[in-house]
C-alpha cells in the first residue's frame, strides 16, 4: 500500500470513527482505533523509510496536517463520549433512587 493510499484510509477511518461515535455506536470503534493505528504506524515507517520527513516537502506537510486532523476528530469524538458517560453515570445514580420510591409505594398498599 503507498503512502497516498495509506493517507485515504486513515483520513475515511477517522471520519468513520467520528460518526460511529456521534451516533453512540462506540462498540464498534475499539477495532476501527486499533486498525487506524497500525495504518499511521506504517505511515510514519513508510515516510521515514523513503526520508519524506526529514526535510520540508509537501509530504510532510500534509502529514502534519493529517495528524492534526486525526488529533481534532479524535477530541471531538471524545467530548461526546465523555458527555455520553457523564448522562449514563447520572442515569444509574438516580436508578436506585427510583426503584427505592417504587418499593416504598408497593409496601404503602
């Protein structure tokens, strides 16, 4: 796989991942992460082998540029999820409240 190729994949499994987790399907992103991180890893090898990264080019450039896209999707990806605990942790504070009141009002009749 070329270093172009390999460009294209990361950037559609990062967008893959961002939609996965704005639609709370966070199940599936654990395979996805893991698969786009073995794809930067031979990036960077791939790069460093042809010594694309050792002086300014174009290539460099627009590997920076897609490590801070990767780092921007991936924190906004986050944030949601973290909003999405957040909810989930209230939920399961407020559970033993309730089953509490419905026990107390089964034993009233």
């Amino acid at each position: 796989m070329t270093y172009l190729m390999l460009f294209d994949e990361i950037k559609k499994q990062t967008e893959q991942l961002c939609l996965l987790s704005s639609q709370g399907a966070v199940e599936s992103c654990p395979n996805l992460l893991e698969h786009r991180q073995r794809l930067l890893e031979k990036l960077h090898d791939e790069l460093v082998k042809k010594q694309l990264l050792s002086h300014e080019n174009d290539v460099k450039t627009a590997y920076i540029a897609l490590l801070e896209m990767v780092q921007k999707q991936d924190s906004s990806a986050l944030s949601l999820l973290q909003v999405e605990r957040e909810d989930m942790q209230h939920f399961f504070q407020q559970q033993p409240k309730i089953k509490k009141a419905i026990s107390t009002y089964h034993n009233v009749q």
